[in-house]
C-alpha cells in the first residue's frame, strides 16, 4: 500500500491559480451599434475591457472607423469631435482616447482602422502586382485585407509586455446598416466564421426609448437593428441596451424572446452620474461570466476586482465642493473637441476633491463688443471669465478668437489668476508678454500673420529665439526645451502663483488615477 502523502493541500487561492493559464490565442469581442448613432459604443467597448482586465486578462482595443479619411487629422472639430494624438504621433479618433484612459493602455496608429487606410493598402498591393493581375474586388480582397489588418494588429502588446493580449475588444464605428461600413460587416462575418465561436463574441449596443405619458420602454427598435444584423450574417451574443432608467423586467424578457438572446445576456446600461460606473453596472450584470462563457476563458479568468474602480467611481459623487476653471477656445459649443481636456481636468479635480465646473468662453466674445460679438455675449463671457477660479486656453489653429484668448492670458497675468495654456495657449502667452510687457505692438505668430515684422513665434522652431532673452529677462522664464535647446517647450512666469504653458498635450497621457501634473500643480 503507497504512503499516503502528508503534504499539506494547496489553499483554494493557490490551487485556482494553478488552474488558470494564458490562452493559446487572442480572442475577439466586437462591439457594434444599432438604431442610431451616439449612444456610447467608444465607452461600452472601454468598460467592457475595463472589466475584463479586472478578471486578470490582458486587454487590446482596435476602433474601426468606416470613413475614406486614412485618419481623423485633417477632420474639422465641428464634423467629428476631438482628434486623439497617440505616442507615435498617429491622429486618431477620440474613442482610443477612451480606450487608453480606461485600460492605460499605449495604443499605435495602426489600432485606428479606417476605410481609407484599407483602400489605400490595397491599391498598394494591385499597384506592385501582389495580386498577380487578378481583378481586385471588395470581396475577397477588401475583406481579406481587413481580415489581416486586425489579426495583426491584435498580436501587437499595448501593455508593456511581450506576448499579445488575450481579448482584443474591437468596436466597429457607426450604426448597422450603413452603405459605407458594409465591408467591415462582412469582413467580421468571415472572421467569426474561421475562428469558431470559442473565439468570438458580439455585443450589439441598442437603444430602449421611451415614450408616451406613461413611460413605456420601447424594444421595436432594437428589435429591428438585431435583425438587420442578423440579414447580414452577425448574430449578438450579448445585448447592451442603453436607456434613462433601468429596463423592467418584462422589456428583457421580450427583448430576448424576439432578439434571440438569453435573458441574462442582456445588459442595461442606463444613465449614470458618471461614466467611472458604467464598468460597474456591466460587472453587477456579470457581463464578464457571459464573455469568460462565450470565449471559453474559465482557466485564464478570476473574479473582477474592481474595488479601486468603485472607490474612485463613488468618490466623484461624494464631493460637495466645485472649481470653476474658464476654458477659453474656439469650439466651445462642441464640448467632444477639447474632450481629453475635459477628462484631464476631471482627474486633476478629483484629485484634489474637488468636482470640476468647466465655464465655456467662445474667445471671440471676449474681443471688442463691436467687431465679433453682440455687447450682451460680450458682457457674459467677461463676467464668466472674472468668476473663474482658473483659467486654461487649449490648442487649436487659426486666427479665430486669438485676440481674445490673448485677452484673457492677459487678465490671468495681471489678476494672479492660475494659468495653463496648451499649444496654441503657450504661444498666446508668449505674445501677450511681448505686446503688453515688452511693448513690441506688432508681436505675433507667423501661422496668423506672415507679414508681421515681429514675429515672436515661428512654424518651427515655434518661440522664435531672437525673442527669448528679452522674454525671460521679463520674467517670462522656458524652463523647458527639447534636445537641442532651440524648440521652447515649458514656459512659467515669474513671480505668479500658477502661471504655465506647454507646447505638448499633456491631456493625452493624463489617466483617472495619475493626473498629467500640469493639470494639477505642474508637478513642482
């Protein structure tokens, strides 16, 4: 008879951890969108892996964006929002933004897939002859190329380690049923088909409406995206339903009864304070046992822990006391153009437990009443801006609103009122200085003016030299410059509580729990 063994049995701790072991290869969660557009995909697709990341698996992202512009940099704010600047320079859509903050992630150009930087792969391709004189046809060339594309991109690591990632959650951008993101469709069709269902789950994001005197919460239209979903050969695993208030019971049952999907699969994501919870009403809806099912990821997944999320989350909605900070831009009536300003602010606000009050001033109604703004606008924006705690000036280009931004640099460095100035907010403080401090009257930048004899910013390198002496021996000091000591890139005044420009983006790398410092006290 063997000797029975004395050693002692592994804690459960241990022994599920034995159990768990990395996929063989990354699986796929796709988000798409139904009824219409704007109902959050960029932040389901973020908790979503905010929650699978939580469970203990690596998480990328790929947005798909079906437009022909190769990328979002030369798109107006006005037409699509802000353009998100990645670390390797590439100008993409202010999704991956979302992506980055949620997951602090480091995301590349190439997880940005647009309908032209397709095409324009593939006519590369035909070009050198790699399809061996063929007629090139969306199907299967497109498609194959798409195919490849995300594959690829997949397999890059975005968190820092070696091996890829074990989910890549992929959001395709507008709504089913869209002419233009018909080749992605059925490119997604095809890739669900070779790698198995083991390897590839879809959400579909819908809208619940409700309408009528009592309330009634809508399935029709859900009803309707699912099915044109069906028509083109995706079938959702999961349902997340956006609405006001939280889905009756019966809504989910007839939501699952004619959508084919199990009650439990279908999630709600009503309205919340704020989006810090979205990942934890998918966590209470156990979005993570129907994705870790689908995908067949039981040995590589524990339970989320979230409880860091949940206290930054519910800390938000404890405080009492607000900040007014005057942001002073040129697209202030569309707050998604200076959005990762916006975000920044909120982590720095929170940080210091304080709830930010973003005070939007159109920079032109700060000019003289009688040239661009009606006298009642002006008289607000003014009031608005001497209500103000703080002031911050974005980025942006052009010669729009530049004589009011200078304006209110001007009113921050005579009233000792908190400055940060972004980009073009550096190179409006360096003017400032050098009109109303050094007397040169006709200071400017180039990009606003070529002609102008004083040209105290040039295209490159940007704060033209000649000027810098006098500028610091004004107390204007560049405590920052690149490599070479010619491109100016931090700048403080002298002898002011907090007065700072940057001609770098800070509000990109800033993330929920570490605020980018010249957001918070410029790390000093």
């Amino acid at each position: 008879m063997a000797e029975e063994d004395s050693r002692p049995a592994p804690a459960p701790a241990a022994e599920e951890e034995a159990e768990r072991s990395p996929p063989a290869a990354t699986k796929y969660v796709l988000i798409t969108g139904g009824v219409v557009s704007g109902l959050g995909k960029g932040v389901t697709a973020s908790s979503v892996g905010v929650v699978l990341k939580a469970c203990g698996l690596r998480v990328t992202c790929i947005k798909i964006d079906p437009y022909l512009n190769t990328d979002a940099g030369t798109m107006s704010p006005f037409e699509h929002g802000e353009v998100f600047v990645l670390d390797d320079g590439g100008e993409v859509d202010l999704d991956l933004g979302n992506y980055e903050r949620f997951l602090d992630v480091t995301l590349t150009r190439d997880n940005n897939i647009t309908t032209g930087k397709i095409y324009q792969s593939v006519i590369e391709k035909e070009r050198k002859g790699d399809y061996l004189g063929k007629t090139v046809q969306v199907v299967p060339h497109v498609t194959d190329e798409i195919k490849q594309w995300i594959q690829s991109v997949s397999s890059v690591p975005v968190d820092g380690q070696t091996r890829p990632a074990d989910v890549c959650v992929i959001e395709l951008g507008g709504t089913v049923g869209d002419i233009e993101s018909m080749p992605f469709i059925e490119a997604l069709r095809q890739l669900s088909f070779s790698l198995g269902k083991d390897n590839f789950c879809l959400i579909h994001v819908s809208l619940v409406p409700v309408l009528g005197v009592v309330g009634e919460q809508k399935t029709k239209p859900t009803q309707h995206s699912v099915r044109e979903l069906r028509a083109l050969g995706l079938t959702p695993d999961l349902l997340a339903c956006r609405s006001a208030q939280p889905l009756i019971g019966s809504v989910k049952e007839k939501l699952s009864q004619f959508c084919h999907v199990p009650v439990e699969n279908i999630l709600n994501i009503h309205d919340v304070p704020n989006l810090w919870h979205v990942p934890l009403i998918l966590r209470n809806q156990k979005v993570h046992e129907a994705i870790i099912k689908q995908l067949n990821l039981a040995r590589s997944a524990g339970p989320p822990d979230l409880l860091d999320w949940t206290q930054m989350a519910e800390s938000y909605d404890d405080l009492k006391n607000s900040v007014k900070i005057a942001l002073v831009g040129k697209y202030t009536n569309l707050t998604d153009s200076y959005l990762s300003v916006v975000k920044a602010l909120l982590h720095a606000s929170v940080a210091c437990s304080l709830k930010p009050s973003i005070q939007w001033i159109a920079a032109s109604d700060l000019e003289d009443a009688t040239s661009t703004s009606a006298p009642d606008a002006h008289a607000k924006a003014w009031e608005t801006l001497k209500g103000s705690s703080c002031i911050l000036i974005p980025g942006g280009f052009g010669d729009r609103g530049i004589s009011g931004m200078i304006l209110a640099a001007k009113y921050a460095r005579e009233n000792k009122v908190p400055y940060l100035g972004i980009c073009l907010g550096m190179q409006i403080s360096v003017i400032e200085m050098s009109r109303n401090v050094l007397g040169l009257k006709d200071a400017d930048s180039e990009e606003f003016n070529s002609k102008t004899p004083t040209r105290v910013v040039m295209y490159m390198p940007e704060v033209n030299p000649a000027y810098v002496a006098m500028l610091e021996n004004a107390g204007l000091h560049f405590v920052g410059c690149d490599e070479s000591g010619k491109r100016m890139e931090v700048v403080e005044l002298q002898d002011h509580p907090f007065y700072i420009g940057v001609q770098f983006h800070p509000e990109f790398k800033s993330r929920p729990r570490r605020p980018s410092p010249p957001f918070t006290d410029g790390g000093r």
